[in-house]
C-alpha cells in the first residue's frame, strides 16, 4: 500500500474527526484562532519547553469551580470533546478530565486472533509500507526509521513494514491499550522538543516526530512478528506514562535511553496514557498487513480492526475482552 498524507477530505460514509451535526460551531473569533497560519504561529512559535511545563503545573491544580470553567473554555476550541462515556463526570482537575478513563463496556475489543487492533481512539493519517527505512509523516515530508527509533535493531526488524500515524486530538480519550497479546521487554527513551504535531505542523516542520519527546514500546507477539508503539509527546502536556514502568517520561528524565522491563499483556489491556493529545505510530513487521478499506481521514476507535496477520500464522484465541478500567 502506497504511503498516504494524512488528514485528506474523508470519502463520502467515511467516518471523521468532522464534527456532528448537533456539535456546536466555534464562534467568529475563534475561527479566525484557528486559521491555519496564525494556529501553526500561534503554537509553534512560542517558549514551547517553558509553556509546556507551566501548562502541566496549571492543568494539576486541583481548582474545583474553576475545573469547570476551564473545561468549558477548552469546548470552545474542541467542540467535539465528549465526555458522555467517561467513567467519570466530574473532574479535580484539567488534568484528571486529559487522562480520563472510559465507562466499561463501551470499547469492545475485535475478539478475532488474526486481527491486531488500534490501540487508541485515533485519526488515522499517513500509512502505507515503509520504502525500505523511510517513511512519510505527510505528502512530501519522509522521514527515516534511523532517525526515529534511533536503534539499529530496531530499524533493521521494521525496514519494508507496515506503518501507520494515528493521531489523538485534544479532545480524544488519551489512553492506549495493547493492539494483540505480546511481551514487551524494554522500552527506548528519546528525549527531544514539543513541537505541535498537528496536521498544520507536519505540512511545514520537515522529520518532525523525530525531533519531538517519544517512547518506543515493543511488542513481540506469540507466534512471531512484532509491533513498535512510539508514542510522541507534543507541547502543552509532554508526558507518558506506561503501566510498565513506575515513573513517568517527561522533560525532566535523564535517562538511560534503554529502560529495561518485562511485561506480559494481552490484547486491549491498557499500556499508557499521554498527559496530553499526541500522536502514536505503529510500525509492524513485514507480513502484518492493514484490514481492507482503511483511509487516511478516518476515524478509528481503539479495538477495531487496524492488522490482520497472514492466515499460517493465527494464534489461538484469548478470551473476548472489552475496555475494563482499574
């Protein structure tokens, strides 16, 4: 499959990130916020580390009415957030609502063992097969796996796979879940900016996921193959935490790079979470093909259908799982 740009016009019976109808439309003002020159200026040609950590400290304030404001204050900018299958309705903090979890139930997981599913609610953008150790974040943008993992096992397992460039808005559910069962041995750290990775920003910033904050979690999967799950940070919120480590990765980690671990999940079962909306791409070994009928524009809630391995290699099932929260 050809690499694609991301966030193209959907085809009609597409799902969207498009609004629906009843979704209240920005304000004038707000609008002219958004355009695209004065949005890429806006947040891209600011103190991006140092309103980034202020951005953290403000939005863990535990500041009650003042939650709610804020709240409906970032609806004017996100007009799609929806908290309606949030397990929770109220929020201590800004930060509480980012990292909010979902009701059970209400994200089952595609019960099929062939099938390897989004591991987030996610846009899906550029995705295709790597041209060997290149691949592209927009038409015209590549860059290469050397550059992103910054790994050469990595880069060699990876080279003439499938990729794929999912992003979370804002507004999304901002954690990510195991796309099949797997263990993950050790997760590679590289520290970096906070670039805004917004289609607007990846039209212009050339490499940028390479230059930004990110994790690299591995996953091997029973019966051979392998995903790679980079999380990139972004600004505002620069943060990520996996249920496999017990600190967070941030601006202030210091390493080492390489962070051993030994974790063993199985599908749909939560890794992480960012602080923020960013960005994941999903890097599959050669052999990991896309399900049929994928466009970049879509919507893809995390469960559904996103890989499907060849027919030889099917593992035996795990039991059907939907999205369970501690």
């Amino acid at each position: 499959m050809p690499p694609t740009a991301a966030d193209p016009a959907p085809s009609p019976g597409t799902r969207s990130d498009l609004a629906p109808p009843t979704t209240p439309r920005p304000s004038p003002w707000l609008r002219l916020l958004l355009q695209e020159d004065l949005n890429f200026l806006l947040t891209n040609r600011i103190p991006r580390r140092f309103a980034t950590r202020c951005m953290g400290w403000f939005s863990k304030l535990p500041t009650g009415p003042l939650t709610r404001v804020t709240i409906a204050l970032w609806r004017q900018f996100a007009p799609d957030l929806d908290l309606s299958e949030s397990r929770h309705q109220r929020f201590r903090s800004l930060h509480d609502c980012f990292v909010r979890e979902l009701r059970p139930g209400v994200r089952p997981i595609h019960p099929d063992p062939a099938v390897l599913t989004s591991p987030c609610d996610a846009i899906l953008g550029a995705h295709g097969t790597a041209r060997g150790r290149e691949v592209f974040q927009a038409k015209g943008f590549p860059y290469t796996l050397d550059e992103l993992f910054g790994d050469p096992e990595l880069v060699a397992r990876y080279q003439g796979g499938s990729f794929a460039t999912l992003r979370l808005k804002s507004s999304f559910y901002h954690r990510f879940h195991a796309p099949a069962d797997g263990r993950i041995d050790r997760v590679v750290y590289l520290a970096g900016d906070t670039w805004n990775v917004n289609p607007i920003a990846l039209a212009r910033i050339e490499r940028l996921f390479c230059r930004n904050e990110r994790a690299v979690v591995e996953l091997h999967l029973p019966g051979g193959g392998s995903l790679a799950l980079v999380a990139v940070a972004a600004i505002l919120v620069a943060s990520i935490r996996l249920h496999c480590l017990p600190f967070p990765l941030h601006l202030r980690y210091r390493g080492p790079n390489v962070i051993p671990c030994a974790a063993t999940v199985h599908k749909g079962e939560e890794l992480g979470w960012f602080e923020h909306g960013s960005t994941i791409l999903l890097f599959a070994t050669p052999g990991l093909d896309f399900v049929p009928g994928l466009q970049a524009g879509q919507r893809l809630r995390m469960g559904e259908p996103l890989l499907r391995r060849p027919a030889a290699a099917a593992v035996p099932p795990s039991p059907t799982r939907t999205l369970e929260t501690a």
